[in-house]
C-alpha cells in the first residue's frame, strides 16, 4: 500500500495517495507504536503529501510530531533524529 501510496502520489494523485498514506500511518501506528522508525516515516511521508497539496499547517503538525518523536526516541544528537525522509 505505501509504495501504491507514493506512486500515486508521483503521478499528482494527491486524493489517491493521502486516502493509501493514511491507512499506512494508521496501521504502522496500530502495529508497530508511535516511536516506531517505519510509524515515523509514513508520517513524514504524509507531511510531504500535505506539504505537496499546499496544506502547510497540517504538513507543519506533522513535521514536529516526527521531529519531537524522534529526537526523544533516538536523542537529540543522533544523525537520524532529523532526516525523515
């Protein structure tokens, strides 16, 4: 689903790809938890396609939550706490 999701979503599909991103985070959270690596990639996943939308405030709110997760899970000063994707 993620990998339709994202060709969707390089096809400018947009409603396409957020209904598929969305059912990705949703799951990932479901299974794996909030802190979980792949929970915060399809987050920031779904930030882009927000972002891509020109839906900053919600691309936004995304954006901090895998920033704040992040640096809390792995530490401030780890090289991954800031590069998704």
């Amino acid at each position: 689903m993620r990998h339709l999701g994202s060709a969707y979503k390089n096809q400018g599909r947009w409603e396409a790809a957020e209904k598929l991103k969305v059912q990705v985070m949703a799951t990932f959270k479901t299974k794996l938890g909030a802190d979980h690596p792949s929970t915060l990639t399809s987050m920031a996943n779904m930030a882009l396609t927000y972002w891509n939308q020109g839906r900053w405030k919600e691309a936004e709110e995304l954006v901090v939550q895998v920033m704040e997760t992040s640096s809390r899970v792995l530490g401030e000063e780890h090289p991954s706490a800031f590069t998704y994707p």
